[in-house]
C-alpha cells in the first residue's frame, strides 16, 4: 500500500472518529419537535390559568395556579421512571417513544378543543403520561449510538441538547404571535382583550405529531436496530451470559451511588430554574418594560431567550469539553455540575436588583424594570444549564448498569419531579412572602450547595472512573 493510500485510510479514519453518526440528528429533530410541543404549552400554561375567563383564560389565582404548574412539571418528570422501568423490562425504546409522542398529541388536542377546566386536567394528565413514555428513551437511544469509551459522548450530548432548545426557541414565539396577535380580539385600540391561548395549544400538537412523522418515516434508515429491543432481551442476545438476576459489581453499584448523589444535588438547580416558567413569567408580565417604541414584546416571548442562548453557546461548550478531554485537562463531571448550581446563584443576582427597582406589589408599580435584568438572568441560568445538564445525561447513559439504563434515566430525571414540586411552592410564595426574599434564599442556597459538591467532586469522580 502506498504512502498516499494510507494517508487517505487515516484520514477517513480519523472523520469517522470526529464525525457523529447520522441517527444523532434525527434523535435531534425529534426532540426538538417535541420540546416545541413541551414548551409551547409551557410558555402559555401561567398565563392561560390566571388571565379572566372573560381574557382567554381560566382565571385561577396566582398561588393556586403556581401551585398547580409546579404539580404539572413535576409530575412529567415523575413519570420517566415508570417510563423507564416498562423500556428496560417490555418495551423496545422507539415504540415506547411513538406512544409516548402520540398521547402528548392528544393531551394539547384536549386543551384545545375543550377549553375549559374539564379540558385542562385532561390534557395535562394526557401529557404527563406521555412524556413518561417519551423522555427516558429518547435520550438512552442517544447514548447507544457511541462506544463507552468514545470521547464524542459529552459532545453529542450537547448537540442533542441544542436539537431541545431549537424547539424551545421556536415554540414561544410562534405561539405568541398566535395568541397576542393573530388569535387575539383586540379593541379599536389595539388592547387585548381576549388572548388566542387555545390556538397555542393547537400548535403544540401539531409539532408533537410533525416529529413523530419524521421519526417513525427515518428511524429504520438511520437507527438500524438500535432500541428496537426492550434492554432486558438486548443484553441477552448480546451477552448469553448477562442475566438480570446477576447482581451488581460494585463498581457498578459505585456509580449508581454517585448518579442518585448527583440527581439529589441537581434537584434545587431546577427548583430555581424553572421560576422561568412561573414567578418570572408572571414578574416580566407585570414588572419589566416591554416596550420597544409602539410595540409590546408578548410576556411568552421571554421564554425564547434561553433556548437562543442555548443553541448560541452549546457549540462553543461543546468545543470546550473536547478540547478540554484531548488534552488531559478535562474538569470532572461533579465538578461540572458544581460550576452549573453557582452560575444559577449569580443569575438571580440580577432578579433581586430589578424587584429592589420595582418592588413586589403589582397595585403600587411606580417604575418597571428594563428587559436587560431579566436577559442577563436567563444568560448566567443558561450558562448554568448548559454546564450542568447535558453532562448529566452524557454520565448517566456513560456510567449507568445495561440492565438499570432506562430506570436510572428516570431516576435522573425524576430529581426535575422533586425540583418542580418545590419550584412551585417557592413561586406561590413570592405573593406571600415576596419575591425579594424568595430570589435571596434561592441564589444564596445556590452558591453554597454548588461549593458543598465541588469539595465533594474529587471523591465521587474517583467512584465513577
């Protein structure tokens, strides 16, 4: 063979290592048209349960209504065990993520087409199902496109994670046109009196469907067999000798340890971010100056910013890390997710001083706050995410027992069921005890629950390796 010609052999060799493989990005398109399903409805849903009756909505109270969204987030987060547990024992992953898109589909039909508070806790009840179905497998199914030891994990991970935050972007804006503007009944003055929330739900059930299509038509092409197979029947065929019943190393029963330990951490970063969902929607909709010259920036529109920023920045986060692991200076994953927790400390640095301008009373507003506090916000909070959350699910598909794959997964993300069970209490207090004090307890746990697991990180990474 001659020097050219091994050349060209190593350098093909070389793409295919740096290359990711194809099924990458239609798991990335499916996510994606289902996080703008997710967070479509997301965007509306505190706004759709406080405005009037007589405006669009279902004129709930604040509290129970804040209430009410951190027992909904939670709950989708609740279900991915179940999800994952039926995957790991029954289920092939791609069926289970096809049921799951389909119910999801359903559930914003009901709130659509209902309207009303029957529709609602139908809906909702659909979604939850649904997503417990969806969200494990999908991203278990990323995992299994790579080798255990392939240095393109945390990188694909993070480019899975910009496919999540293209929908999340996309989704408010489109439903906020469709809302506040297209939808709308306005007077001759161009006020709203009556939000188009319904549609907004209707689009979200049009995404959900669009990404089912293009899965179920690609994924024979691009995904071969992969998750074609409940885990449980996968590892025998691979393995006659791996037997569920064989109990776990204890290597294995480390790295659990330190995936339960970090889930635990990681429950109190999403209790505080997903005020985005709540206290801070209905802060911006009240609180921060929304005008740009005669035009009113939508309150649903906000929620774009940390997807933006999220496809923005995944890129060089992405580069980062690979860097980062060729060049044997890589920060551990503990460490990471230490970084992650504090940077949503400093995020709420800037809520606090925008509610020292404007204060917490709706009814004696003498001067709102500029849109840049809550865009550095969501900047230090996305940064945050982005440090902490793909990693997360990189090391669980990485370190996670073949048999526990898809339960750990849920386990995973079952820390976002408790962290939004608490992210509603602590937004339902903002109208007792107020949010000046609430964002102050939240960004000061923050910081130090992130310095508490970075003096642990050096003893857990050496249980995961």
């Amino acid at each position: 063979m001659s020097v050219a010609t091994k050349q060209n052999v190593s350098s093909n060799e070389q793409k295919k290592k740096t290359k990711h493989p194809p099924g990458l990005y239609l798991l990335f398109a499916t996510e994606a048209w289902e996080r703008f399903s997710y967070y479509g409805m997301r965007a509306l849903l505190v706004l759709y349960l406080t405005k009037s009756v007589i405006a669009g909505g279902l004129g709930f109270s604040e509290s129970f209504a804040l209430s009410l969204y951190g027992l909904f987030t939670g709950l989708v987060y609740f279900t991915p065990i179940i999800g994952g547990w039926l995957t790991d024992n029954y289920v092939a992953k791609r069926t289970a993520i096809t049921i799951g898109g389909i119910i999801m589909a359903l559930g914003n039909i009901s709130l659509f087409g209902m309207n009303n508070t029957t529709g609602l806790y139908i809906g909702l009840t659909l979604i939850i199902i649904g997503n417990g179905f969806f969200k494990p497998n999908i991203s278990t199914l990323v995992g299994e496109l790579y080798e255990d030891n392939d240095p393109r994990r945390d990188a694909a991970f993070t480019i899975f994670y910009m496919g999540i935050n293209v929908g999340a972007f996309v989704a408010p804006l489109v439903v906020g046109f469709l809302t506040d503007d297209l939808f709308a009944v306005k007077d001759s003055a161009g006020k709203i009196m009556e939000y188009g929330y319904r549609y907004g739900f209707l689009a979200a059930a049009i995404g959900m469907i669009i990404g089912q299509i293009v899965f179920n038509v690609l994924s024979n092409k691009y995904l071969g067999d992969k998750g074609t197979k409940p885990n449980v029947k996968a590892m025998k065929e691979n393995n006659s000798s791996v037997d569920k019943t064989i109990p776990l190393t204890k290597k294995e029963k480390q790295r659990t340890t330190v995936i339960v330990i970090l889930a635990a951490f990681v429950v109190f970063f999403w209790a505080g971010f997903e005020q985005a969902g709540s206290s801070l929607t209905l802060y911006t909709d009240k609180f921060i100056d929304r005008s740009i010259g005669n035009f009113t920036v939508p309150t649903s529109w906000f929620q774009s910013i940390n997807p933006l920023l999220i496809v923005l920045l995944a890129p060089i986060v992405s580069a980062l890390w690979i860097k980062l692991s060729r060049s044997g200076k890589n920060i551990s994953i503990p460490a990471k997710m230490a970084m992650g927790i504090m940077l949503l400390g400093v995020g709420f640095i800037f809520t606090i001083l925008a509610v020292m301008k404007t204060g917490s009373d709706p009814n004696s507003i003498t001067l709102k706050a500029n849109m840049l506090f809550m865009f550095m916000t969501y900047f230090f909070h996305t940064v945050g995410e982005l440090v902490l959350s793909p990693v997360g699910l990189s090391a669980v598909s990485k370190y996670a027992p073949l048999k526990l794959a898809s339960l750990l997964m849920g386990v995973w993300l079952s820390a976002n069921f408790f962290a939004n069970l608490l992210a509603g209490q602590l937004a339902a207090l903002t109208s007792t005890l107020g949010m000046l004090e609430i964002y102050l307890y939240i960004g000061a746990i923050s910081v130090g629950l992130g310095l508490i697991l970075l003096a642990l990180s050096p003893k857990l990474a050496k249980m995961l390796d």
